[in-house]
C-alpha cells in the first residue's frame, strides 16, 4: 500500500514536471513564431514581411503541438485540473482557439491571396491572430496565479473574474516577450538591412520586457500570502534569490550580445534562459498547485495507473520527439536571403 | 444552468457547439488521411521509377493538401480543448481512462506529422529524394495513427470496457488493453480509414473527371489521377459495402437501440423481419409512416433467420430512445452513397475494359458531381453513429445531460455564434483557394521555368523546394510512357 502510494505521488511530481517542461517549451518555440505577428506592423513591406513569415513556415506547426500536448497532458494526467481551469477561463481560451485559426491559416491562405483586399485581410489575420493569441495566454496565465474558485470538482466563481488589471499585466507582458522573442529569432535568421531594423526592435523590446518581468514578479507575491512568504521570509528568501539576480545578469548580458557583429545566434539562446527564469520563478510562487489556491497537483492527479500507462510512453517519445524536432530545425538552418529563401 | 439563449439552454448549445466544430472539422482530416497515403504513393513512384509525370502529380496535390492540413490543424487544436470547456464534468469523469490515448494521439502522431511536414513540403532540396521520402511517409502514417487513437478514445465511449469507477466518480483503469482495443474499435477503425480513402479518392477523381470535361484528355497527369481514382472507386468502394455491414453487426450486438432506429423498427416482429427502405419516422406515434420495406429480408441482414423474431423499439423506454428521424435519414444518406460509390467503381471498369475511360463524357460528369461524395457521406455516417447513441456520451453509463460544464448559456451561445462565423469565413475562403488550386491543369512538360498559370508554392522570397527540379531538364523532358 505505502508502496502504492508513493509510486503515485513521484508520478504525479514527474508528470508535473514534464507538463511544465511542454508548456515551456510551447512558450519558447510558439513564443517567437506569434512574435514575428506582432512585429509585423512595425515592418510594412510585402517582402520584409514574406521573408519573416518563411523563416518560421516550416516549423510554425510542430511549435503548436506542444500546446495540444499542454491540453491533452493535463486532460490526462490532471483531469479535474483541466475540467476546471477551462471553464473558469472560458471567454480568453475562446478567444485564443479563435485567434490561433486566423494567425494558422495565415500561413497557407496569404500566398494565394489575390488582389489587394485579400493581401491586407491575411496580414490582418496573422498580426491580430498573433497579437489576441499572446494577450489570451498571458491573460490565462495572470488569471491562473491570481487564483480561481472551486466549488466541489468544478469551477466555483463568476464569469468575469478572470479579468483583473494583474491578469492584463501578464496578457500584455506575453505579448511584449514574444515580441522580443521573434525579434531574437529573426536577428539570428536575417542579415542585411532588415537585420539591422530588427535589432531595433530587439532593443526596444528586450528593455520592455524586462520592465514587464519587474512588474509582473513585483505584483505576484502580493497575490497570496503564501507567494509573498516564499519570496521574501527567511531563510526561504536565500533560497529563492538566484532567481532575480540571474534574471538581471542575462538582462546585461542580453543588452551586450544584441549589438554584437559575431554569434548572432546568442541573444535567441540568452532569451529561452530568461524565459526558462521566469518559468522557474513561476514555479516556486506555485508549487505544489496547479489551481491556486485550493488544488494542488496530488488533487488533480488521475490514478497512478494512468499516469504510469502514459509515463513510459512518453518517457520513449518526447526524446524522439525532441530529436526529429531538433532536425527539422537543421534542415532548415542558416540564414534567409531576400528573394533567394532556403535554395 | 437555467438560463437560456435564444431559447436554448447551455446544454444543448454545447451540444451544437460540438456538432458543429467536429463535423466541420472532421472535413479536413477524411481528406488528409487519403491524401497523405496518396502523395506517399506517387513520391515513392517517383523516387523509384524517376517518372517526372509522378513527381508533377505529387506537386499538384501537396499544394492541396497544405492548406487543407492546416484548416485541420487550427479546428483540430479547438476540439482538444473543447473537451474541457464545454464538457467538463465529462472530462474530469473520463479523464483517467480516455486522457492518456488522447496524449498517445500527440505524442506518436501529432508530433510526427507537424515534425516531418516541413521537410515534406519545402525540404526536398534540402535533404534530397530520399530522406524527403521518409518525411511524406512519416506524415501519412502520423495521420493513420492520429485515426487510430482518436478512434479508440471514440469507439471506448460507445462499447466501454476495461474500466472501474472510484470514491470520485471517475472512470478509472483497469485493464489497458480491454480500453483500447473495446468491442467496436476495430471494425470502427476499418470503416473509418476505408472511407477517409474514398473520400480522397473521389475527391481526386472528380478534380480528374473535370479537367477532362474541359478538354484535358492528352494530359498525363489528369489521366493519371482519373485513372487511380476509378481504380480505388472499383476496388474499394465495394470492399467499404461488406465492412459496413459487418460494423452494422457490430453495433446491433453492442448497441442494439441505435441499429433499430437506423433500420427504423418501431414495432416487434414475430415472424420475419422486414427490411424498410423508406418511409417518414414517427417518434412520437411510435410508427413509421408511409412505409416501403421488403418483408423477410430484414432477418437474414442481422444475421437472424427469414422467419426471426426481433424485439423492436417499443421494447425501449422512451427516455433511452436516440432522435429516430435523424439516424433513419442520415443512415440512408450514407449507404446510398456508398452504393453509387459502388457503381461508379463498376462503371468505371467498364469503360476501361473498352478503352473508353477518357472519353466517357457521362462517366466524367458523374464522377465531377460525386467529387464531394465523400465527405457528404462521411458526415452522414458520423451523425448516424453519435446521434444513434444518445441519450449517453459513455453509452450506458453517462448521460450526454450530465457531461456539460457549469456554463452560463449565454457564455455558450456567444462562443458558438462567433465559432459558426469565423468557420464559415476563414475555412469558406480556404475551400475557395482549394478549388483555385484544383482547377489549375497539371504541370506536364517540364520547362524549366514555373508555369505563370500554375504560381510557385511559395507566391515570392522562397523556391518552393517541391518545384525543384532534380535532373536537368534535358534528361527529364521527355513525355512519360502510360
């Protein structure tokens, strides 16, 4: 029985552990793919904007799986979590799934657009797709931290309370990190005059996203008690303080490499490892719920026979996974040149 | 809830909502799952016999199938939080059992065909012929696969096994094998890719038939997939009649209430059972009215005697009956599809038998009207299976009322409202460019250059790397032998 009872609880630590670590990485890799929409009002020419979109089109649809897999994991491993956080977020998941058809779509639908109208509308779809997609999961996430109400096995409050000016914060920090993210990604796949506007907009994100991690990071130990007391009572508070400092030297050190003329591939990589802190201090303030307050992962946690029956097979795949990922990801490595494309 | 939309209450909008979305969605993949299996064969003739021809064909049809497999992808990621959103009590019940498949389907599927389709559209030059191979062959298996799983899950909820219910009320595993392999999943699973496959077949064939009626004939690549197409509506389509009717059996063992509303018995027979091909269902009355049937026949169909009795569904209580009316019809829809299918296939070998396969001109006008056929009957058998085992989501154990999330209707109705909008719009103006892409002639001679009326893959900053040619044009110029 003890026996039992423990195999369950370190599946349930790994399970959560491996959903984070799906989440994370659909944060990074559909991050700076929704980026490049949001950057594209700020780049108005029909091949700066063709050569944006080809620097993402071949992998946009495997970075998007790792959201069906954030869905159906949690669908499957935390089943009462799941059937709980998407009606208490219904109105931004809506919005979400929606604007992920129009920003998907894009990819396909604006080369065969004819005539100018159709040229605009796509574009449209792909920026606002990209943009409404950012601010929902932001929205979502703000909304998750801040807390939601539970009553019995199912979602207990209101309709609107996921809409707070906490969980807009995070909505429209999302979309400024993406923002910074592709502007990362595409300073790594471009060069030449465009390189040089993109970092611009490195610049320009990177400082504002580093004052949305402030301000986020800042506002969340106010949330709950129990988040305040894990970033600043003694000694938890040693513990912890790696965090905001490392996210303080990859800020400098993001700042230097972005101007750099050599290793333009070193601001991407620096930026998954700020997002990676974030994701850690995410972490702390939660752990161990995965709907704050009141449930916690041991709640939600389907049978240990079912999280056992998808342990082993993901235990096989996701590093299968990750290594037909990782070469796609070669094939189409190197850098875009205007009018040329991969050839 | 007890509030309403328009008059409906938050159930039964969840209800169409997911009508809706499924349905609609299910269009793209009953398309894909042919076609990836379809490109797979003629890259892998191309690659092996270094025919051009093929290698033209594959480039026409790989154009189609990336758009239509990203309309599946974007309506697909909305059903698997749709599961949550609307049905949540649903989802946490069932979570334990059905969560795990669904997570399989990402894991070995999903991944596999968003991983390699990259390669597979814009990577042959990258990564040349071969490894290019193994990228459309790992997309056309990933789209079996992801059937697979998805009709597992599906096919659980119809014929549950393997399971035991815990303090919380959830469904809980017992027995992993009994889950996925339940008693209708195989012949599900058979029925369900067989007609993914007619559908693109016919699909292809009535694109086929169309350039032909336009004058096309000397063209190669539209004889060709004319001549594919016909050859699957042969084969297969007759083939698709005895595994239907084997799942019939299934389900009249399993669930006996959806057959008898398919078949529309009312009443109990003593002595023979009749076979009724029309007549208008009334539920209420519990009668069918104007009724044109077969006597006797009926028996032998459900593997019973001429002279069998057979408990009808006057024998059912009312509260466990599904809608009559919408199984009878939509089950008619789907076998008198599938017998013109049939005869199609048959026609079509007849004329090939002459030597008049590209010049039938009937035989092309009914194979273009029966292009969507497919998918109209696809549709039609879907609806006869879920609608044919209400008032259950988990059939006998979970009421489809008991599922819905504790939503506001208005909540509901919103979404739904803005669902049929933007499907309608954005998945509209895809099938508009689809046909766009159908109705351009097949690429023949190789030129060299991209023919204007064709466009590249990519419209500019990108040669599409299927458009590449692999061998100067001199060695490759010449007109393919049938």
């Amino acid at each position: 029985m003890m026996d039992a009872i423990s195999i369950s609880l370190d599946l349930t630590i790994a399970w959560a552990l491996l959903l984070a670590f799906a989440v994370y990485v659909y944060v990074v890799l559909d991050g700076f793919d929704l980026g490049i929409g949001i950057l594209y009002p700020f780049f108005r020419k029909k091949d700066d904007r063709d050569l944006m979109m080809n620097s993402v089109a071949p992998v946009w649809d495997g970075n998007e799986t790792w959201l069906v897999l954030g869905g159906g994991g949690l669908f499957a491993a935390f089943p009462l979590a799941y059937a709980i956080i998407l009606p208490a977020l219904y109105p931004p998941i809506i919005a979400m799934l929606l604007a992920l058809i129009f920003r998907g779509v894009a990819f396909e639908f604006r080369w065969k657009a004819v005539g100018r109208f159709q040229e605009v509308f796509w574009d449209a779809a792909f920026i606002g797709g990209s943009t409404v997609a950012a601010l929902a999961q932001g929205i979502t996430l703000g909304a998750l931290l801040q807390g939601i109400e539970v009553d019995g096995r199912s979602y207990g409050g209101g309709w609107w309370d996921w809409l707070t000016p906490f969980s807009i914060l995070c909505g429209v920090s999302v979309v400024v990190g993406y923002a910074f993210m592709g502007a990362t990604w595409l300073n790594m796949k471009l060069d030449g005059e465009i390189q040089v506007r993109v970092r611009r907009m490195a610049r320009a994100f990177g400082i504002a996203t580093v004052a949305c991690i402030v301000a986020v990071s800042l506002a969340t130990p106010f949330l709950e008690q129990e988040y305040f007391a894990r970033w600043f009572s003694f000694p938890a508070a040693f513990v912890v303080a790696p965090v905001p400092i490392l996210v303080a030297v990859l800020a400098w050190q993001l700042w230097k490499s972005i101007d750099a003329e050599e290793r333009d591939w070193l601001p991407f990589v620096l930026t998954l490892a700020l997002f990676l802190l974030c994701f850690v201090g995410l972490g702390i303030s939660m752990w161990p719920h995965i709907i704050p307050p009141a449930i916690t992962i041991y709640d939600a946690a389907s049978p240990a026979k079912s999280q056992l029956f998808m342990f082993v097979g993901a235990a096989v795949l996701v590093p299968i996974i990750l290594a037909y990922t990782a070469y796609a990801y070669w094939v189409f490595r190197g850098k875009l040149k205007p009018g040329e494309g991969y050839h | 809830m007890d509030s309403l939309f328009f008059g409906f209450d938050a159930v039964t909008l969840a209800r169409i909502q997911f009508a809706f979305t499924v349905a609609f969605h299910f269009i793209f993949p009953a398309f894909t799952i042919g076609l990836a299996s379809f490109l797979a064969v003629l890259n892998g003739w191309y690659v092996w016999t270094k025919n051009e021809a093929y290698l033209h064909l594959f480039n026409f049809w790989v154009k189609i199938f990336a758009i239509t497999f990203a309309m599946g992808v974007v309506s697909g990621i909305v059903m698997s939080y749709q599961f949550g959103t609307n049905w949540s009590v649903f989802s946490d019940r069932t979570g334990p059992v059905l969560g795990p498949l669904m997570a399989y389907e990402v894991l070995t599927a999903f991944f596999l065909e968003a991983g390699f389709l990259g390669i597979m559209l814009f990577g042959r030059g990258k990564v040349g012929n071969g490894l290019h191979m193994v990228a459309t062959l790992m997309v056309a298996v990933g789209t079996a696969i992801s059937a697979t799983w998805i009709l597992s899950v599906n096919s659980w909820m119809h014929t549950p096994a393997g399971y035991g219910i815990n303090d919380a009320g959830q469904y809980v595993p017992e027995d992993w094998w009994a889950i996925i392999l339940n008693p209708s999943f195989p012949y599900r699973l058979v029925h369900t890719l067989t007609a993914a496959y007619l559908t693109t077949a016919f699909i292809v064939g009535g694109v086929g038939a169309w350039h032909l009626l336009r004058g096309r004939r000397a063209n190669h690549g539209v004889r060709k997939m004319f001549s594919m197409a016909m050859w699957m509506a042969a084969i297969v389509a007759p083939l698709q009649i005895v595994i239907g009717h084997e799942h019939g059996l299934n389900t009249y063992e399993y669930q006996p209430t959806k057959v008898l509303a398919m078949e529309g018995h009312f009443e109990s027979y003593d002595n023979g059972v009749p076979l009724i091909l029309f007549g208008i269902p009334d539920q209420e009355a519990g009668e069918m009215r104007y009724e044109l049937s077969i006597p006797k026949i009926g028996g032998p169909i459900l593997n019973k005697g001429w002279n069998a009795s057979m408990p009808g569904l006057d024998t059912v209580p009312d509260d466990e009956e599904p809608p009559v009316a919408i199984v009878f019809w939509s089950f008619r829809i789907m076998v008198g599809i599938g017998m013109l299918m049939a005869g199609l296939g048959l026609w079509s070998l007849w004329t090939r038998y002459k030597g008049r396969l590209y010049d039938d001109r009937w035989l092309h006008r009914a194979a273009f009207a029966m292009g969507p056929s497919g998918l109209v009957a696809v549709i039609a058998g879907w609806i006869t299976t879920e609608v044919g085992r209400q008032p259950y989501v988990v059939y006998g154990e979970m009421l489809t009322s008991e599922a819905a999330s504790p939503l506001d209707a208005g909540a509901v109705g919103g979404s739904l409202i803005a669902f049929i909008v933007i499907y309608f719009a954005v998945f509209g103006a895809g099938v508009g460019y689809l046909f766009k892409l159908m109705s351009r002639t097949p690429e023949v001679v190789p030129t060299g250059r991209d023919d204007p009326d064709n466009g590249p893959l990519r419209a500019s900053g990108i040669v599409p790397g299927t458009q590449q040619r692999p061998r100067p044009a001199g060695s490759g110029s010449t007109q393919p032998a049938e």
